[in-house]
C-alpha cells in the first residue's frame, strides 16, 4: 500500500513522460518542507495473495469484473514485449494486449513491484470500476491478482490520453483542432458529473488531470484510474478529511492546505484541465521561464482582462476557433480555479455550458441540442455574470458591471453556428 502527497516545488522533470507521475514527483523534486509531504510516506499493507482474495478484500461488495491469470495476459501481451508498451504511469507499465479467448483488443496495466502506487490502489480501482459505469468513464474488462503479480485490464483506447494529443508533440503530429478539445472537455466534464451527482453516495474522483483522460478512435473522453477515488460527503457534511493525495499542479490549493477534500477540488482539477486544453501547456512546466512555469499562476492576471482572453490561446490552433467560445471557456476555467471553493461552479453546470459550447461545429449535434429545453438560469450564470468578454474587448470595469450569461450565450453558439469557424470573422 501505498501513498503519495501532491507538493509544491518546481519539478525537475523530463519534458515527456514526466509530467503527470506522482511517483516521479517524490522521487525527484526537491519540495518545500510543507505539512504534506512529511504525511504521505509510503506505507506497506497487507496484500491479497489471490483473485479470490481481492473480491475478500474489497469488504464483500460483488466484483463482478473479469478474473485472469498471469499466464492469460502474459500471452495477451506477448510476455509483456516491448513492442507492446503504450505507457508508464506512477502505478507501473501498459501494455496494449489481445485476449486469446475472446481476441478482444485490451490495455493491460502491471503494477510495478517497486513503485509508489501499490496493491490499496489496486484495490480501489477494482472495486470502483467494477460499480461505476458510464460512457465517459473508462471500462475494466477485468483484473488479476496471481501470487505477487497485480494487474489491471482495461478498455483498449486508440488514441491513448488527452496528454498524448496535447502536449509536447512531435513535429509531425496533427495539433487537436479547437472543437475536439471542446468535445474532450464535454467528456470529461459528463464522467465527472456522474460521479459527482449521479453517482450515490458521490465519489471524488481526486486524479483529474489530462494523462488520466483517455480517447477512443472519435476523441470521446473517459476518465481513468480511480485508484484515489474517494466516497464524497454524505448528509450536511460538505467535506471528507484525507491525507493530501493527487498530482502537484492539479491538486485544489485548499485541499493541498487542509487535507479537506470536496467535490469543488475535483472542479479544480478540471479548470486546470481545460486550461491545458485551451493553452496547450503543461500545468507544470520547467522549461519554460520561471514567471511561466506554473500555468496557473500564469493565467490568473489574464483572467482579470478578458479582452486579453486570446492571449491564452495555444499558438498551435493558429487562431482557428471561435473567438465568443474561446472567451467563454477561459471564463469557465477562471470560475473552476477560483481559490474560493463555494464560488467555483458544480460540475452540472459546467457540463450544461459545455454541451453547447462543444457541439457548435457538429450539425447533427446541434440538432440534438436544440431538441433540448432551454437550461435554466444555472448557478454559473452567477458565477460567471463578473466576466465581461463580449467579443473580448471588455475591460476591468466592463468585467465587474457585465452581467453575461455563459449558459445563454453558450447555447446561442451552439444554435446559430457562431462556433462555426466563421465565427472567426466576428474578430
Ligand atoms: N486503457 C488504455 N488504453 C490505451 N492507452 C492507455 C490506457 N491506459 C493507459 N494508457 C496509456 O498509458 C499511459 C500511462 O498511463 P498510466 O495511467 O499508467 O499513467 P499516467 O496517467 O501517465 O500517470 P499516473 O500513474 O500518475 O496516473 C497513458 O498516458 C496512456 O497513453
Ligand atoms: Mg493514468
């Protein structure tokens, strides 16, 4: 068993494969001596020797996933080949894999014996998957746990994580076009909501962040690993206490502080996310020059000036998105890192303002929506009403006193075609 804390300190990180492991983080950052990161030593635990014993393990909830042996997915993987490895995360390899029984396609996780992430981990995953099931969550085909040997089988998901399309790309790479990160953002943002709002009691799933949004061949986005997913406050409660746990950068700064987590860390996560999507930087970057190297650090004076909102633009969308969409989004992702967690929107709203900022190019979809009720004056419009970015020549005044409505505004995008690239003309 194993935990780590999410710590502040500039990470000493290679560019690549670096970015999102909390393993790497405590292994080679020199972190302030904070109050987190003395807590979160890894902590050895009783292990389940056998499938049978995780199903024992997991408190008498019915697992229903799938059982394998280790010889079943070793052959699936061609004994974990080279050739065969899509990824390394905190919690050990991936391995793309085909089942012999059923030549069903699967990516198959190994937990490294030596990491950081370990066997409660396991644990949670199993168990969680094995009770959550949606359409923007990941699926788990099933698991092993084979003497020392713990595997996670999954899903096979083509086009691998959000972080794999974003950031860092390679020269010959095809940089995401501005309406699939919308319709990424609209994915993840509706597995959220389930485990936020559909989901009884709700679940904060606690690691949002773009390696862990995974894509299938349409760019339809799951949530992945919910290894620190953690049931929600119940009854008048609005919080749960647990040691800090998650991924530095991504981490709500309250919970980092307190250790008191609620849904609104989880909408923290994802203003970090969409600020990604909508900057294509890294939540933590060293190369770059120091006043740059947090993003969200660097945002925060632009989110005062929408008309500088186009500034935060990633330079690979060569200025192809809708401007009205743009600023939008940048007002959404401000609310989402407020530092006050009651101001930051539900994940419900987000995912109302989303639909119909994300299906604006997309004719069929935008029938869809428009089948739908109108939303209701959400809590964002609220929230959003300091932000000012009609056509993005607002100033600070004009952001305090507009009172414009994202919802509204969103769901006119979405039915008149301003999120159409045309829309590029109203600049
Ligand atoms: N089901 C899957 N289908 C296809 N590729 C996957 C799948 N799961 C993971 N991957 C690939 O493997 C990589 C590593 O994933 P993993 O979850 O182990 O680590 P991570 O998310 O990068 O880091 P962390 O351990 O901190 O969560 C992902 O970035 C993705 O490219
Ligand atoms: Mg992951």
């Amino acid at each position: 068993m194993s935990c780590f804390g999410c710590f502040p300190g500039h990470a000493n990180k290679q560019r690549r494969s670096d970015s999102g492991k909390r393993q790497q983080q405590q292994q080679q950052q020199t972190p302030a001596p904070t109050r987190q990161d003395t807590l979160h030593q890894p902590r050895p635990g009783p292990e389940p020797a056998s499938n049978k014993d995780v199903g024992k393990d997991s408190g008498g909830k019915n697992i229903k996933a799938q059982t394998f042996t280790f010889r079943e997915l070793a052959a699936a993987t061609k004994n974990f080949r080279q050739e065969c490895l899509i990824g390394e995360g905190g919690f050990g390899r991936v391995y793309r894999g085909k089942l012999e029984q059923t030549d069903q396609v699967v990516a198959v996780k190994q937990l490294d014996r030596n990491g950081l992430q370990g066997n409660r981990e396991f644990l949670v995953e199993v168990l969680m998957l094995s009770l959550l099931h949606h359409e923007n969550l990941v699926n788990l085909v099933g698991y092993c746990a084979d003497g020392e040997q713990r595997l996670l089988v999954y899903e096979y998901m083509p086009q691998r994580s959000l972080e794999d399309h974003l950031l860092d790309l390679s020269p010959s790479q095809k940089p995401l076009e501005w309406s699939t990160r919308m319709k990424i953002a609209w994915g993840a943002a509706k597995g959220l909501e389930y485990l936020h709002d559909k989901v009884n009691p709700p679940v904060i799933y606690r690691d949002l962040k773009s390696s862990n949004i995974l894509l299938d061949e349409e760019f339809n986005a799951k949530l992945s690993d919910f290894g620190l997913a953690k049931l929600g406050p119940t009854g008048e409660k609005m919080h749960v206490s647990s040691r800090v746990m998650g991924t530095y950068g991504y981490c709500a700064p309250e919970y980092q502080r307190t250790g008191q987590l609620t849904l609104k860390s989880d909408v923290y996560s994802f203003g970090v996310v969409l600020l990604e999507l909508i900057t294509g930087r890294r939540v933590v970057d060293t190369a770059r020059p120091i006043e740059e190297q947090n993003l969200v650090t660097w945002a925060e004076p632009v989110f005062r000036v929408p008309k500088k909102f186009g500034e935060l633009a990633d330079p690979l969308l060569k200025s192809n998105y809708p401007v009205r969409c743009l600023n939008q989004v940048v007002a959404i992702a401000a609310t989402c890192l407020n530092e006050e967690p009651s101001m930051r929107p539900m994940i419900s709203d987000i995912v109302t303002a989303l639909s119909f900022l994300s299906l604006g190019d997309g004719e069929n979809n935008r029938e869809s929506i428009r089948g739908q009720p109108p939303p209701k004056d959400a809590r964002i419009i609220d929230i959003l009403g300091d932000y000012f970015w009609e056509d993005g020549t607002g100033d600070d005044d004009e952001a305090a006193a507009g009172q414009v409505k994202v919802v509204a505004e969103a769901t006119e995008c979405g039915s008149n075609s301003c999120c159409d690239m045309q829309c590029q003309s109203e600049r």
